[in-house]
C-alpha cells in the first residue's frame, strides 16, 4: 500500500518533484526532519489516503531554519501560527509543504524524543523517517471538531500497531490529559470486540487508575479547548470557565496565539 501512496501517478509530476525537492532541501541545511501525514497511515495502518499535501515535522527549535532554507531556495514561506505551523509554496502553483513543529493545541512540541523513536519507511519511493506511531496518535487524539475526527485513524493504527506500541512512553506522553487516551482506547474496545485484547489490560487499569485518582479541578478551568478550538467557545464566553490553553492557567500557548488560532476558524483546518 505504500507502493501505490507513493507512486508517481498518483500526484502531478512537478508537485511530487517539488515535495522531493523539499526533502532534499531540508537535508541539504542539515534541518532534521521527520515525514507524517498520509505515508505515516499508509506505513502504520495500511490506509492508503491521496492527498495533496506533503507534512514534514521539525524541532521546535529548528522551524526558523526550515523556512529560511526553503527561502534560499527560492520558495515563499509563511509562517501561518506561530506556535506550530509554517508552510512553503511552490512558485507559480498551489503546492505547498506544511512545516510543522508543535499542533494546534499547543500540546505536541516536536522535540528530540520524536527523532530517537522514529521509523524507517517511504515517502515518494524514497526513503523517509516516519514520526512514530505513539505521536501520530498523540497528534491526532486532540482532534475532535465537530467537521473532522481522527478517531477512525487511531483506532486503526491501535489495530495493527497496538501490540508493539511503546504504551509506557505513550500513557507519559499523556499525562495531564489520561482521559483523551483511554476514551479512544475505550471506543478502539467497542469497535473491535474481538481485537480488545490488542490493548493491553494493565495500560486501560493504568489510565483508569490515573482517572479517578485526579481530584477535581480547584479553579473554573475548561479543557475541552484541546479537543477542540471552536466547539467550547461558548463555555468561554457564557459560563465564565477559563481557557486552560493559556500560559497563566498553565497552559503552553499565549493569549495572542490562541487569538490567532480563533480567528483563522472555518478558513484552515
């Protein structure tokens, strides 16, 4: 399935040598990058999904140098949210290449941890490291909008990946937030009974454990704005909860972020 993601008819022949040309690029500055997006699903969950965008993943700390790279290049960039996304165009054309270095949310950093976990696999018939399986489901575990759900994808993942996952690494990796993780291990229970066991017991006693250990909340604080940026909104607005997201209510984005991300609802995905 890998084959048939990657093949060349598949894309126009300058938007996939532009997304090679991306690749050789970011290897040419010597900015690491990790490939996600459909040839992640195609590699870890046999989903073969066309699309017509090309995700590479950076440090946090090397998102300035991936721009400025494809700058040199002579490719126009933006960075679209500062907190974790950058994109780069083709001149002339619609393609462009998502530089991403943390999530919506603010909640997924790309950091060193990715790289040491990565696999090997293919983007393009060429080589690629893939962001591991535990972040393409910590990535997509927040993404609960009203128009999209990644549940489908994460469960789909747990279903060929589920034995070999890292879960220690995984459950750390959702500290804070115990209940995301174990409501779609839950569902991933109810979607496929049979394959329940795929899910190992001691990691849904863990989370329930860690579930019901968490004492309530002593502040107003709303969380389902890391689900999602638009269907709370009004509990912002109307039931006088504060937004966890931020900094002062020890969240990791800023108030201009999550103004920004706000705004751009119903214009990006």
């Amino acid at each position: 399935m890998q084959q048939s993601i990657s093949s060349p008819e598949q894309l126009d022949p300058r938007t996939r040598q532009f997304y090679l040309d991306s690749m050789k690029i970011l290897d040419e500055a010597g900015v690491g990058y990790l490939v996600g997006g459909a040839y992640c699903l195609a590699h870890y969950a046999g989903i073969v999904r066309h699309t017509k965008d090309f995700d590479v993943f950076v440090r946090k700390a090397d998102s300035q140098r991936a721009l400025q790279a494809f700058e040199r290049a002579g490719y126009r960039t933006e960075l679209v949210f500062p907190h974790w996304l950058g994109k780069a165009f083709r001149p002339k054309s619609e393609d462009f290449v998502d530089v991403i270095f943390s999530s919506g949310n603010g909640l997924c950093d790309v950091t060193d941890e990715w790289f040491e976990h990565a696999v090997d696999g293919v983007a393009l018939d060429k080589p690629a490291r893939l962001i591991p399986p535990e972040e393409v489901i910590r990535t997509k575990a927040f993404v609960q909008e009203r128009e999209r759900f990644d549940g489908a994808d994460i469960a789909h993942v747990l279903y060929q990946q589920g034995p070999t996952l890292d879960w220690p690494r995984l459950i750390r990796n959702f500290q804070g937030h115990s209940q995301v993780l174990l409501a779609h291990l839950i569902l991933f229970t109810y979607i496929y009974p049979r394959e329940k066991d795929r899910v190992p017991g001691e990691v849904m006693d863990e989370l329930y454990r860690r579930v019901r250990a968490e004492p309530p909340a002593a502040d107003k604080i709303l969380r389902g704005t890391f689900i999602s940026r638009e269907q709370y909104l009004m509990d912002l607005q109307d039931r006088d909860y504060a937004d966890a997201r931020l900094e002062q209510h020890g969240g990791p984005m800023k108030a201009e972020d999550v103004a920004h991300w706000t705004a751009a609802i119903g214009t990006i995905k």
